[in-house]
C-alpha cells in the first residue's frame, strides 16, 4: 500500500554548551510536536497507532546523533530517523566549547 503524507511539522533546537548533536534534535524533534495538535482522528477511520513518522534531523556532524534517542521523542506511531548534514555550529571564543543548533522535519504519512 502506498503511503501519503498528511502532516509535515518543523522545529528548532540548540543544546547551548557542550555541541551535544542528539541533544539539539532531541530538542527540535520537541518543538516540532509541540506546534501539533491533531484533531482530525474522529472524522477518519485512522488512529495514532496507524500513523508513519519519518523524523529527519540536520546537525554539523550527522554521524553522532543517536538516532534511537531521538525516536524516543516521538510518542505514537511507526517512527523512523535520519540525520543529514546541516545544522549550525556556533564555537565558543575559547574555543573548548559551543553551541549545536539542529533542525528537524517530521513527516507524517498514513497508508492510502
């Protein structure tokens, strides 16, 4: 069966010292649910239960994103992550520090 997207959602998130990655797409995965609020299960014959999430996440280095960790932020559905190169690194003066600022798109879908 195919799938088509009903809801695409986007957030922002920025873990302020340490460039912790996953902590930054945790963050944006967050803000991106928190702009949410779907009422539309009453009038389909769809559930949460039934809903696809394809959550994707930029940072500045992709490879260190702990993408079962972010998958955790969601809370129904089929959840699948990626990371990509993106995001923002913003170093600190000194050098031995910054700040990680990742973006995500969560991308829900349903089967036709």
């Amino acid at each position: 069966m195919a799938l088509v997207r009903w809801i695409t959602e986007m957030g922002m998130g920025v873990d302020v010292h340490g460039l912790d990655y996953t902590k930054a797409a945790k963050r944006a995965v967050s803000d991106a649910l928190r702009h949410s609020s779907l009422n539309f299960f009453a009038a389909t014959d769809k559930t949460v239960h039934d809903m696809h999430v394809e959550v994707r996440v930029a940072v500045a280095d992709p490879a260190q994103v702990d993408l079962d960790a972010v998958a955790a932020e969601v809370p129904y559905g089929t959840v699948t992550v990626s990371a990509v190169q993106g995001g923002l690194d913003v170093p600190a003066p000194s050098g031995e520090d910054g700040i990680a600022i990742a973006n995500a798109a969560i991308l829900v879908s349903f089967d036709q």
